[in-house]
C-alpha cells in the first residue's frame, strides 16, 4: 500500500511539473497576435503580387520602330517609295490593353485570397489556442495513476487478468488519442506558419505521453 502511495504521489508531482513547464515554453501559443500575423501575411501576398506583376509589366514597350518607314518599289512606275506601316502600333496597344486586364486579374486574385487567408487565420489561432488548452487539461485528466494501481494489484494478484488486460486497453486507446491530439495541433501551427511565413516557436514535447508507465 506504501508503494502505491508513494508511485501516485510521485506520478502527481511528474505531471504538475511537466505541465506547469509546458506552460511556460508555450504561453506564445496563448498570446498569439492575429493582427501581427495577418500583416505578415498581408506582407508576403504583396511581395508575391508585386513579383508576379512585374513579370508582364510593360512587356510591350512603345519603340521607334513602329514609325520607321519602309521603302517599297513600283515595278508599274519603276520608282522607290516610302510606307509607313500602323500595324505595329496597333498590336503595341492591343498588348497595353491585354496587359492591363491581367494586372487588374491579378490584383482581384490576391485580394480574394487576402480576404480567404484573412479569415483562415484568425480562425487557425482560435482553434490552435482552445486545442492548446483542451491539450492540458487532458493530459491532466487521464488517469494514469489509477492504472498503475491497477496494475500493482494485478502483480499482487489482488485482481483478475480480465480486469487488467480491459484497464490496459482502455489506457492505452486514450494515450493514443491524446497523442495523436497533440500531433493534429502541430500540423495546425505548421499549417498558420505557412500562411503567415512565420516560425511560430512552440515545444508540444511535454504534451505527449510515453508509454513507460506499461512496463
């Protein structure tokens, strides 16, 4: 019975210090700026609309030579005369015209997909920040302590292999629900960092539970 004091009383004290250090490395989770992160993500789509502009910008550039005059020959007359062709010029604002449209598609683009990553954003840090503290407060709830009890009593053979076994699945489907949990959340904070091109620094480690308690 001492053994099985001392093992909660331990195990207590293990989870209060994990958990009061993984608050401390992930507070950055907790406070968060959306206004922060939406301007550097306002930042890389301008950098990405300006980049993709520049590369049709001014590609028909008005030049000299669609005024230079050609020079042609009269068999008829047997004489040289000058021409000047338009058609050049014309194909010069046709471009213009062509080139102002797609500037103007690609300004509408990213200003949809400004609004889009806007409201994506803003919704990743809410669903990060509840799952971050969903996250602790179930790390703290399984109850690991009360199978090692268990556990003890099988050893002891104060309980039957059926109980034990059912106990050991039973804690072992929630572990792995849990982790699988806390893996989900980084993919989510990979998945902001994207968007916003930002490290966002965040230590999940201390979330997870191990499976050492089985042995």
């Amino acid at each position: 019975m001492l053994r099985q004091l001392f093992s909660i009383k331990f195990l207590l004290f293990v989870l209060f210090f994990t958990n009061s250090r993984s608050n401390g490395q992930n507070n950055y989770l907790l406070d968060l700026r959306i206004d922060s992160l939406i301007y550097n993500m306002h930042t890389t789509n301008t950098f990405d609309k300006e980049t993709e502009i520049g590369e049709i910008k001014d590609i028909y550039k008005l030049s000299v030579w669609y005024f230079a005059p050609g020079i042609s020959y009269d068999f008829i007359r047997n004489r040289y005369y000058l021409t000047v062709s338009t058609s050049g010029l014309v194909n010069h604002f046709i471009g213009k015209k062509q080139e102002k449209q797609r500037i103007s598609a690609i300004e509408r683009k990213y200003r949809a997909k400004e609004i889009a990553d806007e409201l994506r954003v803003s919704n990743l840090i809410l669903a990060i920040q509840a799952d971050y503290q969903d996250l602790l407060l179930a790390k703290q709830a399984v109850q690991i302590d009360i199978f090692i009890i268990q556990k003890e009593q099988f050893e002891e053979n104060e309980i039957d292999t059926e109980k034990f076994l059912n106990a050991k699945k039973n804690i072992i489907s929630t572990v792995k629900n849990h982790n699988s949990a806390v893996t989900d959340l980084y993919k989510q904070i990979l998945n902001l960092s994207g968007i916003c091109n930002y490290s966002i620094p965040a230590d999940l480690n201390s979330l997870y539970f191990t499976l050492n308690f089985l042995e």
